[in-house]
C-alpha cells in the first residue's frame, strides 16, 4: 500500500472542509446589497440583543436639570432654616455647605464653634432644622473652614 504524506493540522490543507459559515461582515455586505440579511440556513440574522430605544439628549439634560433644581431648592430651605435655628451672629460664622444622604454639612470659621454646634447643640439644631426646612435630616456634621477668608 502507498503511504500517505502527514499534512500538519495547522496548514490550510490539514482543515476539514467545514460549511460555509457566516460572519457578521458577510451579513452586513447581504444588508448593503439591498437584500435582507440571512444565514446559510436561510433564517434572517438578528442584530444582536434588543436595546432599549435611543433617549433625546434634550430629555437626558432637562431630567439632570430638573434633579439639580430641585437638590438646589431643598439646599436653600434648608439655609433658610439654618439662619433661623442659629441666629444672625452665629450664620455670619457659618455656611451650609451641602446636603446628601439626609446629612447636612455645615462649614464653621473656628474649631470652638464647630464643637458647640456639632456636639452640644446638635440634637436641638437638627429638631429646628427638620421642622423649619420639612426635609429629612438625619445627622449634622460640621467642619472648621470650607470657605476663603474675606467679605462675605
């Protein structure tokens, strides 16, 4: 018997010739070509998982717009209640700086009024807060500086 020559499997010639198979270049040139887009099998080709139809950028802006309006309407309410609860004097010494999570930040000029505030008034502030600003608050921290020294 005739021996056969061993062709290396990794050679083009050692492949098994395997059906036609598509990729998705060949379905893109069907789709261009003006037919519709089908397998070897003769089914249509699916592009791919259904997304949820495209959003206006118009929309997107006016929705981040209208969270930062409001985030900006509970902020000054409670500013409002925070000159109220501390007084004139102390609200010259003091700033709201922002609020998150139902925590109101507070940046104070000096470490002695930040001590009096967030510890031994705290309790009393944050009741003030919540029944002159009607908005959530669970906890009051306060931090010395936050802002430039100057006219304010």
């Amino acid at each position: 018997m005739g021996e056969r020559a061993s062709i290396p499997p990794s050679s083009p010639q050692g492949r098994r010739p395997r059906g036609k198979r598509e990729t998705g270049i060949d379905l893109l040139r069907a789709a261009a070509r003006g037919g519709e887009a089908r397998r070897a099998d003769g089914r249509r080709a699916e592009s791919g998982p259904r997304r949820p139809s495209a959003v206006p950028v118009g929309e997107v802006i006016a929705k981040v717009v209208r969270g930062q309006t409001r985030q900006q309407d509970v902020l000054s309410r409670i500013e409002a209640a925070w000159r109220e609860a501390v007084g004139a004097k102390t609200a010259l010494d003091t700033r709201v700086a922002h609020f998150k999570a139902g925590v109101v930040t507070i940046d104070v000029r000096t470490s002695a009024l930040s001590q009096e505030l967030g510890v031994y008034l705290k309790a009393s502030l944050l009741s003030r807060l919540q029944e002159r600003s009607g908005v959530s608050i669970k906890d009051l921290r306060c931090r010395v500086g936050g802002w430039e020294e100057g006219p304010r």
